[in-house]
C-alpha cells in the first residue's frame, strides 16, 4: 500500500513537472549573446553570467595593486554560418518541423519574433542568390508558420549588403512550451533533426587557423 501511495506521488509529481510552462529568451545583437530560461516563477540568466560581487567591491587603488602583467590569449576563431549551410537548412528543416508541430505546434507561443538579417558573401551574386532563397522561403513559410504555431511580436527582416563579406543579425525571440510538448517533438524529429544536424556540420567552413595551416603546407609542397 505505501509503495502505491508513493508510486502515485512520483507520478503526480512527474506530471506537474511536464505539464507547467517553460520559456526561453535570447537576444543577439552583432556578437553580443544573451539567454534566459524561465520554468514556472523561477527566470535564471544563464549567458553571460554575472561578475561576482566582490569583484565590484574591491577599491580601484586595490585592484591596481593586485594587477599582474596577463599572458595574451589567443582569440578562438567565432563560429561562422556558410552560404552552403543556410541553403542546406531552407531545404531539410521546413517539412521535418511541419511533421514535428502538427499536433503540438499550437500549444507553443513565440513572442517576440525579431530577426534583422544582414545577408552578405564574398562574391555579390552569391549574396543575390542567398536574399532570394531566404525572401521566397520567408513568403512560402510564415503563413504556414502561423497556422502551426502561436506567434506575437512579429519583426522579420532581410536587408541584402552587395559590398560586405560578413553576414550580421539582431535577433530577439523567446519561446514558451510545456516540457511534454517539448518531449513528444523530440520523439517525432528526433532523428531526421539529428540527420540534419550532422549535414550542416559537415558544410561548415574550416576555421581560420586551420586555413592557414592548410595554406602553407600547400606552399611547401609546391616549394618542394
């Protein structure tokens, strides 16, 4: 009888841990990178994490005490989004989330969606090419977007940049669904998200260092 009663209390347990609401939030502004996660009453900043006090506390005639001459670290290269990847995405990820968000979709609430896209490559006709791929995928998939999910706060913009290299964004969107929910997506797009996960990082541009690396063992071979 007691192991019923406490079978019972883990499941009703269990049951309220899935069904209350959680949400996530980020921002992204040119580099800088903010996430918040909230379940229930509870909001948690989990990036970038704050300094501690007593750092604060510290006096300035103190700290310059304190200083020691610091060993310059080098930069890791940041992670970069090819042409190919974006491409590579339009393609795979519109039907495997139409398949996952048909039953549960509607119980999923964004708010806000902002995305200002700075879309820019090497060659200008590859940006042309990307801003019309993206252009016509945001036409064709927002509405059906919408019919799928609930969305608030809509802000979605390209803005194609001929003369620069770099692509750029300003985004903030948050996120609130039920862990349940988030659970039976995984179950239905598990493994094709998995395929394309793995599809995107094999077009991944090889990091700078490895470039160079790359570079001059090509130019020894040919001095050779």
């Amino acid at each position: 009888m007691v192991g019923i009663i406490i079978l019972c209390g883990v499941v009703l347990l269990l049951a309220i841990v899935l069904l209350i609401p959680a949400g996530v939030r980020f921002s992204y502004d040119q580099g800088d990178l903010a996430l918040w996660v909230r379940y229930g009453p509870v909001r948690v900043q989990l990036y970038p994490q704050k300094k501690e006090a007593e750092e604060k506390e510290v006096p300035e005639p103190e700290k310059a005490k304190k200083k020691k001459p610091k060993l310059k670290k080098e930069k890791k290269p940041r992670v970069k989004i090819s042409k190919e990847q974006i491409l590579y995405s339009l393609e795979k990820l519109p039907p495997i989330l139409g398949r996952a968000l048909r039953r549960t979709g509607s119980r999923i609430h964004i708010s806000p969606l902002k995305v200002h896209l700075l879309i820019a490559c090497p060659d200008p006709a590859d940006t042309a090419l990307l801003y019309g791929k993206m252009e016509a995928a945001l036409i064709a998939g927002l509405p059906a977007l919408h019919r799928l999910l609930r969305i608030s706060e809509q802000d979605i913009r390209l803005f194609p940049d001929f003369a620069g290299e770099k692509m750029d964004a300003i985004a903030e969107v948050g996120v609130s669904v039920r862990p349940w929910d988030v659970l039976s997506i995984a179950v239905r797009a598990g493994g094709s998200l998995l395929i394309w996960l793995l599809g995107v990082t094999k077009l991944a541009s090889p990091p700078v260092q490895e470039k160079k690396q790359s570079l001059k063992q090509e130019a020894a071979s040919e001095a050779a």
